[in-house]
C-alpha cells in the first residue's frame, strides 16, 4: 500500500489496521469519524469523499492520501 510504505520512508510508526477486513476495526473507525468536532481536526480528500486511508493520529484524521499532510506527522 501506498501510504504504508511512504510512511515508513518518513520514518513514521503506525498500526495498520484493515477496516475492510476487520469488523472491530470498521466499527472503531465509524465511531471516532462520527466525532469529527472540536475536539477532532478531520483533514477531507479535495472532493470531501470519504476515502481510504483513514489516518487517526489521536486528535485529528486525515483521510485519503495526501503526502504533504503525511509528511507533516514525520
């Protein structure tokens, strides 16, 4: 996968988790997506889509591949 191995050349840690596969892991996912506020910054693809990859970095997500915001958790 892309993003996984472009986060791995910045030297970012991650867990990878298949939320197409995993239903425990689509159902944490759906849940924090629904808390995009405040508390949440939900960074969304260009044609506000959901897409994939989901990346949560504990207070924000940032959905669909997007280097430069990736090269910003670096």
């Amino acid at each position: 996968m892309a993003t996984e191995e472009f986060l791995e050349e910045q030297g970012v840690e991650f867990e990878h988790k298949d939320i197409l596969k995993e239903e425990e892991s689509a159902r944490d996912m759906a849940d924090t997506l629904e808390s995009c506020d405040e508390n949440i910054e939900c960074d969304i693809t260009p044609e506000k889509k959901p897409a994939i990859p989901i990346i949560d970095t504990g207070d924000r997500l940032i959905i669909g591949f997007d280097k430069e915001e990736l090269r910003a958790l670096a």
